[in-house]
C-alpha cells in the first residue's frame, strides 16, 4: 500500500514536471523565430518582420550607423557606454532596389524582388533581448507607421524570466510589398 502511494505520488511529479516543460518549450517556440509574419489591416498586405538582423549586415555599414547608447566593450570618453550626442537614438532605412541592398547586407534569408517589394531597415540601442513582433502598420498618406511589440515569453500575471543585456544595437528588418512612402516611423506598444 505505501509502496502504490510512493509510485503514484512520483508519477503524478513526473506527469507535472513534463507538462511545465511542454508549456515552456511552446512558449518559447512561438516567441523564438527570427521571422514573423503580420497581417496589414490598413493596405491588406502582409509583413514580415526579421528579428536580430544585424548578423546579416555588412559590418562597415554598421559601424557608420551607429547608435547612441550602444555599448562597443571599450572605454569611450572614460566610460563603457557611447553617450555621444551626435548619434541618434534610431536609424531608419528604406530600401527599395538592389544597389542599395548590396551596399547593406552581406546576405538575407530570403530573395527580394525590388519589383514587388521593399525592405525597411530599423536598428535602435536596446537593453531588451525578448523576441518582437509586428504589432500594427498604418499608411497615412504617404507615411508608413509600424508599431512592434515585445512578446512576453510567460502569460501575464507571470514575471518575465531576466532578458536584460548590455545595451546593444538591434537591427530589424521589415519585408513588404513595394508601396509609395515619404518616411517610416517604428513605435513601439506598451
């Protein structure tokens, strides 16, 4: 009798210890990719957003691109961080034809048909390594405003697990169909 008690008290530890770690791993796959995809409701068109972007790009572009805020590993000005003003707090890119893709990237995950097509290139200095999405696209007039969200990795009510890191560069990549603008602003949602 306690023998059967000891048995079904492990395995019920067991079915829960498995069920957490089925739930986790879930979580984690559908916040892990480095594409997503977003439905447009304004042009009805689909985007897609390429997370972590910057392994892609050409490191002398990314080095007159700079940030401010970002954090190189050497001592700037007797400090750690690149506080220099001259930079800007984000960097916004439109490409719309292959000369300028090829000054940019060294390679992407997918072709680009700059008939069809276009990609917006945004790059800030985050401390946040949570995966992001596309949260909302609007198009006023010829101003095109993209809205990404964080994604939490744990439901609410739950603390996030600590993603924090030194303040980096983060790139972004947006694809979409090729549409006429005059400017892009990315805005994040709380």
């Amino acid at each position: 009798m306690k023998r059967t008690f000891v048995y079904g008290l492990i395995f019920l530890l067991f079915a829960g210890l498995l069920t957490m770690a089925c739930e986790s791993n879930e979580r984690l796959k559908t916040g892990s990719s480095d594409q997503r995809a977003a439905d447009d409701p304004v042009e009805g068109r689909a985007a897609v957003l390429f997370d972590n972007a910057g392994k892609w790009i050409d490191m002398d572009f990314q080095r007159e691109n700079l940030t401010r805020g970002y954090w190189d590993g050497l001592y700037l000005n007797g400090e750690l961080i690149n506080t220099d003003e001259s930079y800007p707090k984000e960097r916004i890119f439109i490409i719309n034809d292959q000369a300028r893709f090829d000054t940019i990237f060294n390679e992407f995950p997918t072709a680009v048909d700059f008939e069809n097509e276009i990609l917006l290139l945004y790059v800030i200095t985050s401390v946040n390594t949570r995966p992001v999405v596309i949260e909302r696209i609007q198009m006023e007039n010829e101003n095109l405003n993209i809205t990404l969200k964080l994604v939490r990795l744990v439901p609410p009510g739950e603390p996030n697990p600590p993603d924090a890191s030194v303040p980096q560069m983060r790139w972004f990549v947006v694809k979409t169909d090729k549409i006429n603008i005059d400017s892009v602003e990315f805005s994040w949602s709380s």
